[in-house]
C-alpha cells in the first residue's frame, strides 16, 4: 500500500537540534529523524507496526485517496 508522508523540518524540543518530523495524515501517526533518509525509514517502520497493530485488533485499514495534489509555488514579491 501506499501512504502519503508530509515531512517538514523541525527543531528537537530540549536540545534545540534540527531534525525532521514525517507525518501520515491518513493513519495519524508521525515519528521523526536526524535527516529525511531517516525519518523516511522511521515512518515506514512504523507504518508497518501500526498496520499489524489494526490487523491483529480487526481494525479497518485506512486507504489512502490520492485527491490531493502538493506542490510548490514561486512567486516574486515585489519590493
């Protein structure tokens, strides 16, 4: 299956140190990472982990619906 991840930046609470948080809306779950590689592989850990978790408790498993569409829009701001 495959599941939308948002990842943004983020500053660790306590350290103050960068980091990364990678979100699934659909399954509202969300981990996090010293870079993007490893919050990537953190999410899809647990992806995993929470999907086994439903199946064992005989929970639907959400699908995603890829409706939305995300991207960037440059604009120049005029000074």
């Amino acid at each position: 299956m495959d599941y939308r991840v948002v990842i943004t930046p983020d500053v660790r609470t306590g350290s103050g140190e960068p980091g990364f948080t990678a979100l699934v809306p659909v399954l509202g779950i969300a981990t996090d990472g010293d870079s993007v590689e490893e919050a990537l592989r953190n999410i899809r850990g647990l992806i995993a982990f929470h999907l086994e978790c439903l199946r064992k408790e005989k929970q639907p498993v959400p699908v995603e619906h890829a409706a939305d569409f995300i991207t960037m829009a440059r604009v120049v701001v005029p000074t």
